[in-house]
C-alpha cells in the first residue's frame, strides 16, 4: 500500500501518539491475533466434529467463530503494520483506496460477528419459547440461508460507504485511522444510520430475545411442583414419552443445557459491550485529536473479545469444552485423560434440539427401570399409554 502524502494533513503529526504507545498497541494487536486465530480456529474445527451438538445454534456459533478468524487474519496485522509504520515515519500506511478496503473489511467482519450472535440468541428463544416450531424454523436449509444472509446483508450495507453511494470511508488525519468521514454533505448521518443498522438493530434482537428466555424459563419453573429428591422409574418414563399435554410440559424446551448456552452467548454479547464502549465513547466526545494517546490505548481492550470467546466456551459450556477436548483427543490420545485428571471435567449430554435427532438417546433409562415404568403406567391408565414400542 502507498503511504498517504503529509502534504494532505499538514497539522496531523502534532496530534501522533508517543512511540510507546504505537508500539504496545502494534505488538498487543500481533499478540490478539495469533491467539485469537488459533482459538477461534479450533472453534470452527471442534464443534462441527462433534455429532451430537451438529446443530442449528453449533453452526450460528461456527459463522461468529470464522468472522472472528477473518478479523484477526486480516484486520489486526493491518493495524499493527500501520501503527509502527506510523511509529517509524510519522505517515499512514494507507493510500485512500487501501484506507477505504482497511474500514470496509473491518466493519463486515464487526456486522457479521453481531448478526451471528444475534442468530444464536434468536435461535435459543425459539427453541426455548416455541420448542414445537423450532424444527420448522430452524431447518438446515433455513440454517444455512441465514447465515449466507448474515453475509450478504454485512456487505451490502458497507459497500454503499465504499463506494460512496451514502457516506464515505477515509483517513482521520485527528486520530490516525480509517473511519467513516463526516466532512461530507451528509455530515455524521451515515455515520449514525449505520450504527442503527450495524448495531443498534442485532442489539435489540438479542435483548429482546433474552427477555423471552428468561420470562419464558421463570413462568415454567413457577408452574413446576417442588422436585423430588430421587428420580422414580415413571418419571424417568415420563421424560422420553409422548404426552397429551405437550403444552403443559416446560422441560421440552427449558433443558439447563438449552440455558446454559444462551447464557455463555449473552455473556459474550455482554463482553462484546464491554470491549467496544469505551473506544465508542471515546470517539464521540473526542473526534478532534485532543487525546489520541488515551484513545490508542483503548484498541486493545476493544480487540480483546476476539481471542475471549474460546475461553468462554470452555469454562461456561460443558458440551463445547467436550467438543474441544475430543477433536484434540482425534489426534492427542493422552489428552482427554490428561484434561480430566486436571480440571475434574465431566462429559455433559446433549440439548433439546440434538436430543431429538435420529439415533441420539442420551441419558436413556435402564432396561429394568423402563420395564418397571411400563408396569407402573400401564396399570395406572390403561389405554392411555402408547404401546412400548412407540416409546
């Protein structure tokens, strides 16, 4: 790329932060991507690999996954090539059309990794809010629609600024990178109309989701008797059965593991608010320069959810942890033993969405627990129970 003439910001070196600064920002920049390529990497390979979480919402948490590997394969060595190429001449790295394609890329990966986080939060409250339609909605060709539009709609949304249609992309000769210019005709109106977009919109759908989750999950365990203590041999019946009163029956969609992975993704969405509002409201009040030093400092905390989300899975979901400590196992043997022994992991079984594919019949009670079950139903209503063989 050409480096842009100092002739075109004759006041911007007065504003360049100390080398210091450029250089730990380059070099945490370096540190963010490598990790956050390995482990977001890892993501796209394991979870797939496991049969039993290949699902809707494992293939929402894939497409985050590689929007993540994009940013840290593309946009972080970018930024810490100009940061020192800055450090070391004073100019910017970028012509206009190389600053251009820099913020355009960088914001498709930003569009696509909220979209997609807001596909997992809206994936988890239909499952949990509407079970009996989740299959319908959520199909592996509805699926995969909606993450080629995740795409499609992040990148058209960019290339209006891109190619100047609305709004425009430039260098920021007061804060020394690639943002959207407001010294156009429009002022900051692109710049707004985009964050609503871009932001704004995936936000509220994933708030919104959430709050159907969780008034979903605090109505059904209000309607549930006081649980007893030991499981009895017709309630572990009952749980794989059909049922009359499907409509009565809240377990259908309110497994802990269908809550556990919508809370490891609004836990993510929550890190992603963390990371992004101080640069955010940095950038609002100060857009002129005054403190570029503070405001270059504040990169890292931003690039940061790009190499947490991995550490997330593992500490928070027990099924995304077993997915990675078996795809590494594949080719580690010792490792699984070795993880365990460790850290006293245990294997955890699948949600309601996989529990309900074909051959999958995870915690399946015993031979002598189900035939004491059908006794203990059959002779309570009879006729009313389906025949064994339809269990």
């Amino acid at each position: 790329m050409d480096t842009v003439e100092t002739s075109m910001f004759p006041d911007s070196t007065e504003t360049i932060p100390p080398s210091w600064a450029l250089t730990f920002t380059a070099t945490t920049a370096i540190l963010i991507a490598i990790v956050g390529f390995f482990g977001n990497l890892l993501t796209m390979v394991a979870l797939p690999f496991s049969r039993k979480i290949r699902n809707a919402s494992t293939w929402f948490v894939v497409n985050l996954a590689g929007a993540e590997c994009l940013f840290c394969v593309t946009v972080l060595p970018m930024v810490a090539a100009h940061l020192l190429h800055l450090r070391n001449t004073r100019h910017s790295l970028f012509s206009d059309d190389g600053c251009r394609a820099f913020v355009f890329l960088r914001y498709v990966n930003v569009q696509a990794e909220l979209l997609s986080i807001a596909g997992v939060a809206l994936n988890r409250c239909v499952l949990i809010v509407a079970p009996y339609k989740y299959k319908e909605i959520f199909s592996t060709r509805n699926t995969i629609l909606i993450i080629i539009f995740i795409w499609v709609i992040s990148i058209a949304i960019m290339a209006l600024p891109l190619f100047g249609i609305y709004g425009e992309f430039a260098y920021n000769e007061h804060t020394h990178e690639c943002d959207f210019s407001d010294d156009t005709s429009n002022g900051q109106g692109p710049r707004r109309v985009y964050l609503a977009l871009g932001f704004l919109t995936p936000a509220i759908i994933i708030i919104f989701s959430y709050i159907f989750i969780f008034y979903k999950a605090r109505r059904s365990l209000m309607r549930l008797p006081n649980r007893p203590g030991p499981a009895t041999p017709s309630s572990s019946l009952q749980d794989h059965q059909p049922s009359n009163n499907n409509r009565e029956r809240p377990a259908v969609g309110l497994r802990s593991r269908d809550i556990r992975i919508a809370l490891t993704i609004l836990v993510i969405f929550l890190v992603f608010l963390a990371c992004c509002m101080p640069v955010s409201i940095m950038h609002y009040y100060d857009d002129t320069g005054k403190h570029t030093t503070a405001l270059l400092l504040l990169h890292p905390l931003y690039w940061l959810q790009y190499c947490l989300n991995i550490f997330i899975y593992v500490f928070m979901n027990k099924q995304y942890r077993d997915a990675y400590i078996n795809y590494i196992s594949s080719f580690w043997p010792t490792f699984k033993d070795m993880s365990r022994e460790r850290f006293l992991w245990a294997e955890d079984e699948p949600t309601s969405d996989s529990t309900s594919k074909r051959g999958s019949k995870p915690a399946t009670p015993s031979t002598g627990h189900r035939m004491a079950a059908l006794t203990i139903t059959h002779e309570k209503d009879k006729g009313k129970t389906p025949p064994p063989e339809q269990l």
